[in-house]
C-alpha cells in the first residue's frame, strides 16, 4: 500500500549500510527491489524492502553473488540469512567489546565541547548492543544529561541535533531488530519534536526486545489514520509519544489533550487502547484510557501483557 512507502534512498543507504549508488545498480541490473515512484520521480522504499536490502546485504557480506540471490524471494532471503550467518556469535563478541561507561562519558563530552561528530563516532558503536542495554546505560542517561544541561548547552539547534543523532541510531537499531512475525503488535506513533521521537523509538525498541511486533509512525497527526493502521494489522494498542518539556511544565499534559486528544474517543475504535506518553522533568508519566495520569511503572505492565 502506498503509506507504507515512505522512505527516501539516502535514508535507506543510511540504514542498511548500502551506498545509493550500489541501491540503484541492485535495482536496475538485477531486479532485486523495485521501490515506489512520487510524483517528482523520486524512490521510495517500505518497511519490507529495507529489510530484503539487509537481507541482501547480509548474504553479500557473507560471500554470495548479488546475481545469484537477487531474485529470491524474501522468505528466502531471511532464511538462507539465518542459517549460513552467524549474526548472534558476532554481536555476543561485539557487546562484550563495548564498554557502554566509556562510549557514555565520551557521548557526554561530545555534547559539552559541541562536537558533533565525536557523539556520532561514539554512538555508531552501539548498534550491536541489546535493546535494553543501549536504551538504559546509553540513550537514557544522555537524553537526562540533555535535560539537565540545557542552560549550559544554551544551542537549541545544537540540542536538536544531539537528539537527531541519537534518533537516527534507534532507528536503525529498529529495522535491524524488525520482525514481523510476532503474533502480538502495537502501532508507535510520535507527535511534536525529536524528543517525542525519542521516547517513541525507545519504547519501539523495548516492545521488540519483548517480543512484540511494532508498527511505527513517526510524526503522525491523523488519528484515523493510526485507527486505520491498528485495524490493518490486528492491533489492540496503540502508543502516542507527545512534545517533550525540557522545562517541566505540568500543564503540558492538559494542553495537548485539549489541543489534540480530545477527538481520540471518536477517532479511535473502542476496541483499540492509547497510551499517551512524554517526558517531564522528574520522570516518564503515561496518560491511559485518555483521562488517568499513571506512571511508567503501568506503562512496561501493560506492554508485557498486550
């Protein structure tokens, strides 16, 4: 379906580690993706095929001919994957590698001298690590650190960035861990910033690590749309990540459920539950059933037991 083709061929070079150039030859010479066209010509690629391209990648890395695999079907493809390479010895050998304490305090440092690509060097280290631990000994501490040093930092654009960076990290950690075939599901959404992403996407990638499948949409205004992609894919639950509130105002959770939520009970199937979700200052808080204020604590009970 064509909302699913959402991404753009830098985007998917990013994530799968294939330079575009090598992205397009695979297409044209070998048949072995055939991406959506917008109307100004442009690629765009599903969640599907993002994962055939590692797939691909995989095989390749591993010793195989582009010509003799790129028309195999994608069950295939993951299959042929599974067996012949040996992705969990290699991210064993690679976790015990990282020292997460060090790429931490030197994430940290990059912030402080506002060096961008020392953040970057660093978190491009973690994306082998498991889920849980990159989220709790990495991404946490360093959104807190963000928080809690903000004034210091005094470079919105800056911030943004580090957030962006950070982003583009779990992202790719998303479509590596992707798996479709998790009988429960939950769709993801964000709306406002990249703080709201964040929280998405971390909470995206700890649903997976549980073994619940995820349908992510980031930056989604349409209620319906979100009802629309929960029907589709047998959803019961649905995550909302709202605008995050480096400055702590409680009155953030009143305002957007005036703003925006109060058309969830008529946008959303009864059948279907919302978690809305943002930072504060003091910690991460849940809004569930559209009027009750919890805490995480209901929020990682109710993810085990969707």
């Amino acid at each position: 379906m064509e909302e699913n083709y959402r991404y753009g061929i830098q985007f998917v070079s990013k994530i799968t580690g294939i330079n575009s150039h090598t992205v397009r030859a695979w297409e044209n010479r070998y048949n072995a993706i055939t991406p959506m066209r917008d109307k100004n010509k442009r690629r765009l690629y599903s969640n599907e095929q993002i994962k055939r391209l590692k797939a691909l990648k995989g095989l390749v890395d591993f010793g195989n001919s582009i010509s003799d695999i790129a028309g195999l079907p994608d069950e295939e493809l993951l299959n042929m994957l599974d067996k012949f390479v040996p992705s969990t010895k290699q991210k064993i050998q690679k976790e015990n590698e990282i020292d997460t304490n060090e790429v931490l305090h030197n994430c940290k440092m990059g912030i402080q001298w506002k060096k961008l690509g020392i953040l970057e060097h660093e978190i491009n280290k973690t994306y082998d690590l498991d889920s849980n631990i990159l989220i709790e000994k990495i991404v946490q501490p360093l959104m807190e650190h963000i928080q809690e040093n903000k004034k210091t930092i005094n470079d919105e654009y800056f911030t943004n960035m580090v957030a962006t960076t950070i982003n583009d990290a779990l992202m790719t950690k998303y479509f590596k861990d992707m798996n479709n075939t998790y009988e429960n599901k939950m769709v993801v959404c964000s709306v406002g910033n990249n703080f709201a992403q964040n929280l998405a996407l971390q909470t995206a990638l700890l649903s997976q690590s549980m073994g619940i499948g995820v349908k992510l949409a980031l930056n989604c205004h349409d209620l319906k749309f979100l009802n629309y992609m929960a029907k589709q894919n047998d959803v019961k639950k649905i995550f909302i990540s709202v605008g995050y509130d480096v400055n702590g105002n409680r009155n953030m959770y009143e305002q957007i459920y005036q703003k925006f939520y109060r058309n969830l009970t008529e946008s959303i199937d009864l059948g279907v539950g919302v978690i809305l979700g943002s930072y504060d200052n003091v910690n991460f808080q849940a809004i569930e059933n559209f009027k009750q204020l919890r805490s995480a604590g209901l929020l990682k009970k109710e993810l085990m037991h969707v």
